[in-house]
C-alpha cells in the first residue's frame, strides 16, 4: 500500500510539472523560454509513461519530443533573429 502511495505522489507531481510547463509555453512572451519549458513537459510525460508501463513510448518521448525539438527550436529561433524597424 505504501508502495503505491509514493508513487502516486510521483505521478501527480509529473502531471502537475507536465501541466505548469504547458502553461508557462503558452504564456511566456520568451521564445527560449517557451522551448524550454516544452523541454521540460516533454521530459516529465516521458517518465509518465515510464511509470504507466510503456518504456518504449517513454525512451522514444524522451529521444524526440525532448531532445530533437527542442535543439531544432533553439536553432531555428538563433538563426531568425529579429530584427528592430529603424522607422517608426
């Protein structure tokens, strides 16, 4: 009983993480920081498939949505810097 207790607690921990990153993409006016944060929910699904019983989800979760997408947003977001209008 304690045993699925605890990992109940782990579980909505990660949903919550997963839930306040998804806010924080939506809502923040950053681009890093959005990137990030998708980095973040991305990575904490992850190890809430691992938990429901689905490594190969989880490890493929965890290869793509966190690692591929994210660097591919980070470098498609340093590559389009943008540019201020000298006229008003």
């Amino acid at each position: 009983m304690r045993r699925r207790t605890v990992i109940g607690l782990v579980y909505s921990f990660l949903a919550l993480t997963a839930l306040g990153a998804a806010i924080v993409t939506l809502t923040t006016r950053s681009l890093t920081w959005s990137v990030v944060a998708l980095g973040i929910g991305s990575a904490s699904l992850a190890m809430m498939f691992f938990l429901l019983g689905a490594p190969y989800a989880a490890g493929f979760e965890l290869s793509v949505g966190t690692g591929l997408i994210s660097i591919l947003l980070i470098i498609g977001i340093s590559l389009t810097k943008s540019r201020r209008a000298s006229h008003p």
